[in-house]
C-alpha cells in the first residue's frame, strides 16, 4: 500500500499540495441508490409528490453538491467543476419495492481528480429524494454508494470498477 498522502511529519491531517500536478481532463462517475416503497415509485414516477417533482430537484441537488464538495470534506481542494451529469434508472426488485439507482458524472480540467464531487453529487441526491418522500415513508434505505469510474491525472491509474 502506498504512504498516505493526507497526514503530515507528525501524524495530524493536511491538506495536500497539487501546485506542481499539471493540469489534465480528469473525469468520475459514482452511483447511488435509493430503495423505496410501490406508493413512493408511482408517486414521483407520476409528479404527485406534494413537495414537487422529486426527481428535478434531487437532480440540481446534485449538481449543487458537486460543486460544493470542497466545502463539506476537510481535505477536498476547491477546483472548478466543468460539468456536472446526474442521470436515474429505475430497478422494480419485487411488487412492493423499486429501487431508484442514481448516476453523477463530474468533469474537470485541473491538476487533481474529481471522485469527491461525484461521490458527494450521487450521494446528496439520493439524500434529496429521502427528504422529498419521507413524509410518505422513512424507511427507504441509501446506497450503497461508490464510485464507478475515474480518469485522468498522471500520479495515478485510470479506475474503472469490475
């Protein structure tokens, strides 16, 4: 395993320098998930959800969160986001229940990766979608979340999940 990069000479958590990684096009996708309930599916597969159209606002929700993930993890730069995707599927596992998969697609030109701010963006999205149908019901369950894909850079490999 490589030496942690995160941690300086005595041990307590830094911010890493990428002043001197040149500036590539580096990509990452993530996924997310949200199981929920028969009612909830055709409830925002139908618009009828009292608070609007779930599926919209989770997806600015998203794009929000992608662009702020610098703000929300401690050692996470501020780099400019260059483009920002949020796209659903939906999974009908048994009669009751569907499950909403959720996929961010973050792209940047700079000198460090953007698997933070797909993370964040899948992840906040399916947190919107729990705060848009919770009134209905809070048993829906998030996740799993993680990243699928990841581009660019020259101090490490391409990612791609099998």
């Amino acid at each position: 395993m490589s030496k942690l990069t995160h941690f300086n000479e005595q041990g307590r958590a830094k911010m890493v320098d990428v002043s001197t990684k040149p500036d590539t096009v580096r990509t990452a996708i993530a996924q997310s998930s949200v199981q929920l309930s028969n009612e909830i599916y055709h409830l925002i597969r139908n618009n009828k959800m009292k608070k609007g159209d779930v599926l919209a606002v989770a997806q600015v929700a998203g794009v929000m969160a992608a662009k702020k993930a610098w703000d929300l993890i401690p050692m996470c730069h501020p780099i400019p986001i260059n483009g920002v995707n949020i796209e659903f599927s939906w999974e009908q596992k048994d009669p009751n229940m569907y499950m909403l998969n959720i996929i961010s697609s973050v792209k940047t030109k700079g000198n460090t990766g953007v698997e933070m701010e797909a993370l964040t963006a899948a992840s906040v999205t399916a947190l919107t979608v729990y705060d848009m149908c919770k009134a209905i019901d809070k048993g829906m369950v998030m996740g799993p979340t993680f990243l699928i894909e990841k581009t660019g850079g020259v101090s490490s490999t391409d990612y791609l999940r099998e």
